[in-house]
C-alpha cells in the first residue's frame, strides 16, 4: 500500500471513530495496543505492528467496498 493510500485511511478512520460503538472502539484498541507504561514524567504506548497492518487492511477493504457500491 502506499504510503498516501495508508494516510488517507488513517484520516478517515481518524473521522469515523467518535461513530463507532464502544465495543468497536475497544476491539480496535485491543488490536493495536500491545502495552501502556504510566510514569511520572512519561507515558509509553506499545503499538502491535501486525494489528496496525490488520487495521489497514480492513479499512482498506471497507473503502474498496464503498467505491464498488457507488
């Protein structure tokens, strides 16, 4: 995928996800979020490549459904 196509994916979605049920939201947290570390001075998130490659593959499919739709 390239890297535009991968930007305008994630924008969209970015759009899309005050819409979503909270099981959805969950779900796709889950996916991505491998591990959250809280420290006094800092906060790292652990990001799951393959479910960030899982995630834009299924939006990539949903926005290949919608342009064959139209």
């Amino acid at each position: 995928m390239r890297n535009s196509s991968m930007w305008r994916l994630l924008t969209d979605f970015a759009t899309v996800w005050n819409e979503l049920f909270p099981a959805e939201q969950a779900r796709i947290v889950q996916l991505l979020v491998e591990r959250v570390d809280v420290r006094k001075d800092a906060l790292e998130v652990r990001i799951r490549a393959e479910g960030l490659v899982s995630l834009l593959t299924e939006l990539r499919q949903g926005d290949e459904q919608t342009a064959r739709a139209a």
